[in-house]
C-alpha cells in the first residue's frame, strides 16, 4: 500500500522569506499523481499544486513550486516570498494512475509566519 | 466550477444518537464523491467513496454508513454515534482530469 509521510509537524518562516515542506512516499508503481494542498484556519482544503509523475519538469504555480525526485520517492513544496496568508496546515498527497479512487494524505505540516 | 456544500457546519451530539451529514455538489455532473475524517493533529481518513448513484465503496470498517440517493448527493450516516466519531468530516468531489479533489468546507462533529 502507498504511503505518504510528512517528516516536518511544525515549520515556520519569516514574511518574506522562502521555506521548503518535505514530503516522501512509498509505491512500487511508475506512474501516479503527487499533490499539495493547503488547509487555512477556515478549515477548507485547497489545491495549491499537483504533478504528474511521468513529467521531469517540476510543477510551478505562482509563489509555489516543487522538488520532484522521482528515483528518491521525494516531492517537497518550495513557497517563496512567504506571506502571511499562507499560514496554514499543508498536506501531501499520493494518487494512483489505476484503477484505485484513493488519495492518500500525510500528516501534515503546521506552517506559521513570522511578521 | 464546481461547488461543495455540506451542512451542518457544527454538530453536538450525545453517544447513541443518530448522524446525518449531507454533502451536494454544484456545476458539474456524475462526479465522484468521496467522505474523509480529520481527527486532531492526523491527516485525512478516506471512509467512502462513490462513482455513481447508488454505488459506495467503504474503506474503513466501522458504524458509520454512506448513501447516494443522486448524482449529486452524498450523505454520510450513523444509526448510533461513538466517542470516537468525534471529528472533522469533509466531503470532496473529483470530476476528471488528472485526480485532484475539491473539497466543501467540512463538518465538525464532537460526540459527547
């Protein structure tokens, strides 16, 4: 079975500033889909960005952007010019290509701002 | 777009009593709908998952049932309520493309 582990329960970073959340996973299959996604205080989750693993190129979405290391099972999220508003829970994802509906979530890593 | 509905938004319910959390969906058609749980300081449980009307998938055993009476619908039930029910339950859809889910903004359930 997949597994998605988040190493990191508690990060934070000055406004402004750049941080990095890891994220590893365990598959023995080639091809399936990576994502992050973000829950606010308001509690609802939202995709901030996802990759496919076929693809070499890493996913860029704005301030946010992707490490994926496919031969190391790694898919760390880089947020660049940290804001305030990006204080959050932030939760990796695993989806299987086949067959198999699950998204499998890590635990999560509380990210807080410094002003 | 589509959009996620759930109600009710807080639950307080006593041990033994019965749960009905809806979940509807707007702007999009024959989704795939999907239960999780989010218990404090863990990440998110898949319990059901459906890819029609009718049809439910359960992942984890236990005393909590789903049912989806239409295409848009998903209702996640209870006929007695445990301790252990206590948490945050969203509701998510996945219309295609690549997997991503879209979630509602969840239901928060405390079982006194």
């Amino acid at each position: 079975a997949q597994t998605v582990t988040q190493s990191q329960p508690e990060m934070s970073v000055q406004e402004a500033e750049t941080v990095t959340l890891s994220c590893t996973y365990d598959t023995s299959e080639s091809d399936y889909y990576l994502f992050w996604y973000k829950q606010p205080p308001s509690r609802q989750m939202i995709l901030v960005i996802r990759q496919e693993a076929y693809k070499q190129q890493n996913a860029t979405e704005n301030r946010f952007s992707v490490n994926f290391q496919k031969a190391a099972k790694s898919f760390s999220l880089k947020i660049s010019d940290s804001q305030l508003g990006d204080a959050a829970m932030y939760f990796c994802a695993y989806r299987s290509v086949f067959g198999n509906e699950k998204l499998t979530f890590g635990t999560g890593t509380r990210l807080t701002i410094i002003p | 777009s589509q959009t996620i509905h759930q109600w009710p938004a807080t639950l307080v319910q006593p041990v033994g009593s019965p749960l009905s959390l809806e979940c509807t969906v707007e702007g999009t058609s024959n989704p795939n709908l999907y239960w999780y749980r989010q218990a404090a300081g863990r990440g998110l449980q898949l319990l059901f998952y459906s890819v029609g009307i009718g049809q439910i998938s359960s992942e984890v055993p236990q005393n909590l049932s789903a049912s989806r009476p239409q295409d848009r619908q998903f209702i996640l039930s209870s006929k007695k309520l445990l301790l252990s029910d206590s948490g945050f339950y969203l509701c998510a859809c996945r219309t295609g493309g690549i997997g991503e889910l879209f979630f509602g903004e969840g239901s928060r359930l405390t079982v006194l």
